[in-house]
C-alpha cells in the first residue's frame, strides 16, 4: 500500500462514523465491527479478515487523540488545497501526488517527514507497544439474560437465580486453542504480540494485525477438536442477580463486571438482564404510582360512605367517598404505592366505578320510582345537546 492511498483513507468511513464522532462513538463501532469481522468468529473467511484489519488500522488512528489530530489536519492539507501544483506551459514544475510523495525525501531540501512531523508513527517514532508479553489485555463479551418476575417483586425487589451461557475458555484445551498433549508456539512474525508494523517509503509506519497468527499472537499447529483452535468454548453459570425494587416490564438492567471473562488481564464484560413483569389480576402502575379500580354502589356514590380497599402487599385501608362522588372520580391514598430509590414511595391511586345493578326486585323498582318523582325531571344531557348545535353553527357560519 503506497503512502498516497494510506493517507487517502477515510477511516471514519471504514468505522461508520462522522468525522465529529466523540471518542466513544468510536470505540462503540470499532468494537462492534471487531466482534462481527475477528478470524476467530470468521474462519476461512477471507472477506472478514479483510475488513478486520481495516476496521483495527482505522481504530488505531482515530482512538488516539494526537494521531487523530494529525489525520484530520492531513486530510485538511491534501483534501482541502493546502498543496497547489504549476498548471500551463511549464511542465517542468508540474507533478502530481505521486510525484510529491516519491521525491518526498530526495536531495537538498528537508524531507517529507522533517515537513509534517511523523504523522500516525512516522520515521523515527516508534508504535504503541500492548503489554509486558507482547499481547494486550481484552475485554470480556457482554452477556444478556431474561428474567421474568411477579407485579409484587417488581415493586418490592427480589433476587432471583439466572442461568446463563458465556463464551468461556474451552474446557478440553483450557483456552489454549491446542489439540491436549500439544501447546501453541509465538507467532515468528509479530514474535507474539498479534500485531505487526510496515513501512511504506520510510515515511509512514502502519501498525495492524498480523497476519500469520491473526492477531493472536500465538499459532496452533494442531487445532483442539472441540473448539478447532478458537480457544473458546460455551459454559454455563448459575448466579444470584438483585432485581431492584420499582422495576418496570422490559427493563434492561446492566450489572457491569458480570459477563465474559476477559483475558490477558482484560476487564470481565457486562451482564445485561432484560425484566418481564406478569400483570396483576387488581393492579396496576403508573409511574411511581400504584392504581386500583373500586366498585361502588349507586347508594354509596350519591349519599357518601367509607369504603375499605385492598393495598399490594399490606392490611387493606379505608377511605371516604364524598355524597355526590362521580362514576371514575381518583382518590389518592398516600404511601401505598411503588418504593423510590430515596426510600419514600409512591401513592395508590383508587378509581370510583358505580355499579349499576342488572336485575332489580319490585321492592326497589318502586323505591327508585319514588326517587325519580322526588328528585324532579331535569334532563342532564341538555347541555350536551346544547354544546352540539353550538358546535354545529359555528361550523356552518
């Protein structure tokens, strides 16, 4: 690769990111673009190789702040006109890219590196090393799980066991990647750090996987049979997980060092556990707010009374309902609701539902004849009729 079509890359591109992408923007696609395209995860396949190592040199550039920098200012030099080449007659003067790049460090003037500093490791700069062994740590996979719990532990909190399938280290070569009885050997290339440098003209130095042991450092003359080399194999966990009080159905919650193991002294990935709530046959939520739906009698909502209902998890408490009270009026009972992180709770919101007999004795038929007569003939649905014809005219006007 010539430094020309080095420095024409576009590694925000190759990343799927915006040229303004904060710096964990960056991480979050290199390290799902990592995932999807590692030889491990992709064996034989060529393509993914590919695009791994585009994916891991675009990173290294741009998850540093200075060589960042430096990239950005050299695609402002290059890309925005900061070189300007003899047009017209005098072809002597005139050249390309290609020209400046391959007479860069020729005689008499400074050199193309003496000009721009060194830009992503140039001549004289020596690259980022990964660890005391020569391979860097690695973060563990993040994990997810599910969980389905009742209304009442939603509320409450609960601790519930979860069983769950990691990508551990294999059990038949213990993470070696060897067939048992044999062990992997240093790469020669990258004399095990899974990374390699290569120069192109002198100038620019380009560090990316190797591509002798895939960026694993080590090479497996004769693959274990269970995990054919991987190193990785399934396993499964048992653990206890708390499940917060206040908890709502399809919440995720992120348990952070509870996932893959890392390796090489990386950190442990995170386990996320995405909660269903079972409804309740009597309540419901709002909020912070518990709610309740109460049936009362016509009696009871035209003449007052007090009223007992049920709380969630507590003795039952009595309320009043005021003469006169409307079918769907909500009372507020104070502290009979979902606990807060403060430690205070919400309220139990009780809805009014007059209950309208279905079959009636002669006894009461007469009784609420005799109401009728006493309370009068006033039609409540005449200022519904009114508010329709004058909806009606303004429309028509």
């Amino acid at each position: 690769m010539s430094t020309k079509d080095w420095l024409e890359k576009d590694y925000y591109k190759v990343l799927g990111v915006s040229s303004s992408a904060k710096p964990e923007e960056i991480k979050k696609a290199y390290r799902k673009l990592a995932r999807e395209n590692h030889p491990d995860a992709n064996p034989g396949n060529a393509e993914a190789e590919k695009r791994f190592k585009e994916v891991s040199e675009a990173n290294d550039v741009l998850s540093d702040q200075s060589k960042r920098k430096e990239y950005d200012d050299a695609r402002k030099l290059f890309g925005g006109g900061g070189f300007r080449f003899p047009r017209g007659g005098n072809t002597a003067g005139a050249g390309s890219m290609d020209d400046l790049f391959r007479n860069a460090s020729g005689g008499g003037g400074e050199s193309f590196s003496d000009l721009f500093g060194g830009l992503f490791n140039g001549a004289g700069r020596s690259s980022r090393t990964t660890s005391s062994n020569g391979r860097g740590p690695r973060r563990g996979t993040d994990i997810e799980g599910e969980v389905t719990i009742d209304f009442v532990q939603s509320v409450n909190g609960v601790t519930v066991p979860i069983q769950m399938v990691s990508d551990a280290a294999c059990s038949a070569c213990h993470g070696t990647g060897a067939k048992a009885g044999t062990v992997p050997r240093v790469c020669p290339t990258c004399q095990g750090s899974g990374m390699q440098t290569s120069t192109s003209g002198g100038v620019f130095a380009v560090t990316e996987p190797c591509t002798d042991c895939r960026g694993r450092g080590m090479i497996v003359d004769d693959p274990c049979p269970v995990c054919h080399g991987s190193g990785r194999g399934k396993s499964t966990k048992n653990m206890q997980v708390r499940i917060p009080a206040g908890v709502t159905d399809a919440q995720r919650i992120r348990l952070k060092g509870k996932g893959g193991a890392g390796e090489n002294g990386g950190a442990a990935g995170d386990l996320y556990v995405v909660v269903h709530v079972r409804p309740h046959p009597v309540f419901g939520r709002k909020g912070d707010n518990l709610t309740l739906t109460a049936p009362v009698t016509f009696n009871e909502a035209a003449l007052g009374a007090e009223i007992e209902v049920p709380t969630l998890d507590g003795p039952a408490v009595r309320i009043k309902i005021a003469a006169g009270t409307p079918n769907g009026r909500t009372l507020r009972v104070r502290g009979k609701g979902v606990a807060r992180r403060d430690g205070s709770r919400g309220d139990l919101l009780v809805t009014v539902e007059v209950v309208v007999p279905e079959q009636l004795s002669e006894q009461a038929r007469e009784a609420l004849g005799s109401y009728a007569a006493a309370a009068g003939t006033t039609d409540p649905r005449q200022a519904l009729f009114a508010k329709a014809r004058s909806a009606s005219g303004a429309g028509a006007g």
